[in-house]
C-alpha cells in the first residue's frame, strides 16, 4: 500500500544551499586522466560544486533548511522535527539533524539523520508523510545534504568525477488548499547487492587502522557498470508497479524528480517508460550527483521555477546504495 492515509499531507516551501565553488571537467582533467568529452559522453555531467573547508555538511543543511522555512511561512519555532538524508555526515555523533536543529533555531524539534544511500531526502519525505498525517508532528523539516567530495577517492576518475556537494531541503505539515500535496510514498531495498556501492573502512566492520588506510579503505567504492544494469534492469518495472498502486499509468505523470545520477540512466528510464526527456527534471549537468541532496535540490530549484506547480503530477523517484529505491507522487 501506498496511498498516505490519515491527515492530509502537503509541501509547504522549498529551499537549496549550493556551494559557490566551481569545478568544472577541464579541472577534474588537471587532477586525474580524464576529459570534458570523457566525462559529458559516459554521464552528462559537466560541472560540479565542492564545499570549501569552512563549508560543512550541517552548514549546507542549515542554510537549506531556513530557505525552506522562509518560504513555507512559518517559524523555527514551528518545527517539530527536522529530519536530514545524508551518507556523509560531518560526525557519525552527533548527526547532522540535531546539530542542524540547534543552528536554525528550532528550539521545539527534535532531529535525526537516515542514511539510505542517494534515496535519504526521499525516504526523509515518507517518514514525514507518515509522522503528520498520524498526527505526530505537524511541520517537519526534511533535508537532504552531502559533502561527498571528502568521500570519493580523488585519484579514481571513474567516481572522483561524478559527485559534488550541496543542500536542498522542503517544510512539509498539514495539507490545505493551495499546497503540494503528497498523496502517495513507497521505499525498497534489495540488500543482495549491497556491495555495489560500499564504503568499507573506518566503522566496526572495519576500523581504522594503518592497513585499512594504505588499502584505501575509507572512501567511496561503487562498480558503476553493475549500478547500471541494476537501475535499468529495476527501476522501470518498479515505477510502473508504483504508478499503479495509485491507480494511474506513468503517461499520467507530468513532470518527473528523478536522481541526478547520470544522464544515460536518465534516458534510458524515459525510453523504456516511453516519457519524453523534456519531462524530467535535469541539473547534473551543474551540480553532479549529489547523492541524498540530488532530489531535494532538484525539487526546491522546479517550485522556484513554477515547473512543478504547472504539472497536475510530479513524480519524485531515487535509488542508491544498499541497493535502495523509493517514490513519491505529489499533486498539485
């Protein structure tokens, strides 16, 4: 099932923080053995955004989250929960959730951190569906935020050049006239390919050591290829079986959220669903893959543009490590 049940849920405003650096595939050709051509070919990507050193994750959070709040109306002071998406917290303890709880402000709600690979800001979402329409919480702030740039191994092109960092993040409470509303959420995993996208070395599985250093163990790993044929293999019967549990077909669908991975994967989603490109969101061009930020910057950049208040349909969908999957439908 589904379909939110209980209170009405909506979307009440919207907000992104980007870092202001730059790097563009000219300067990721300077660092390792690659080329624009290289990188636009295999994944459409030509720029990405990297946190300066005084730029951390909760920061990126915060200033996310306040835009959020400003443009939903309401106080700090309203928040009673705040919620972030993230797999590259600044501390394992405390989360960024609490921490970022206390630099906005909002002094009633509590906080957490969900770490579910590049679907954390989606899930965000479905857990704060769920917590306002059972009358738990009335506004919640969900953001979803990483600093993946001091993750990747920066001598490893087929992964330094895909991510970036950034924020985006939404306020989301009780459904009235006028609001986005979230009629339907679902999550998935399928934990038999776990170890598509790991990052090994550093916790009890594995800690730190010298050998778990000079093997490279605490940076990000990911077999690409097999992400691919994972995605493309999953993901369209998926989003059909969701479309259908809210009893509409993806023809139905006007305007899709989809995770800023990759280009190809993109396309290849809109073929086998038979939805043209111009339907889908796009900014990985600008920003890379930003993993749990990548739907949560992809959604405050369409309601600041109007594109997902124009659509009757937006369908917000993501999958990640794990692996893990998940969709919304929001009704305008």
């Amino acid at each position: 099932m589904s379909a939110v049940v209980g209170r009405p849920v909506g979307i009440m405003g919207a907000g992104a923080c980007i870092p202001k650096k730059i790097v563009t595939n000219d300067d990721m050709a300077k660092i390792v053995e690659t080329s624009d051509k290289w990188i636009v070919e295999r994944s459409g990507i030509r720029a990405r955004r990297i946190a300066s050193e005084e730029e951390s994750n909760a920061c990126l959070a915060a200033g996310a989250s306040r835009e959020a709040i400003r443009n939903a109306g309401i106080a700090p002071g309203d928040v009673d929960m705040v919620i972030v998406g993230t797999n590259s917290p600044d501390t394992l303890l405390p989360g960024v959730g609490p921490t970022i709880q206390h630099m906005i402000g909002a002094v009633r709600a509590g906080g957490m951190d969900i770490q579910a690979g590049c679907p954390g800001g989606l899930c965000g979402m479905t857990v704060a569906a769920g917590g306002i329409a059972s009358g738990i919480w009335n506004h919640v702030v969900v953001a979803g935020s990483e600093v993946m740039s001091r993750l990747v191994d920066w001598s490893h092109r087929s992964t330094c050049v895909l991510f970036g960092d950034g924020a985006g993040a939404c306020v989301m409470g009780p459904w009235r006239e006028g609001l986005l509303k979230v009629t339907h959420a679902d999550m998935k995993a399928d934990g038999s390919h776990k170890d598509l996208i790991s990052f090994p070395g550093g916790l009890a599985a594995e800690p730190a050591t010298e050998e778990t250093v000079r093997r490279r163990r605490h940076f990000l790993k990911m077999n690409g290829a097999e992400v691919f044929k994972f995605v493309n293999r999953k993901i369209p019967a998926y989003i059909e079986n969701f479309c259908e549990s809210c009893g509409i077909t993806t023809q139905d669908i006007d305007f899709w959220i989809f995770h800023q991975a990759n280009i190809r994967i993109l396309e290849g989603i809109a073929r086998r669903l038979s939805v043209p490109m111009d339907r889908f969101a796009v900014n990985l061009d600008r920003y890379g893959n930003t993993s749990a930020a990548s739907v949560m910057i992809a959604l405050s950049e369409a309601c600041a543009d109007g594109r997902i208040r124009s659509a009757r349909r937006t369908l917000v969908a993501s999958f990640g490590a794990g692996m893990t999957y998940g969709a919304l439908l929001i009704e305008s």
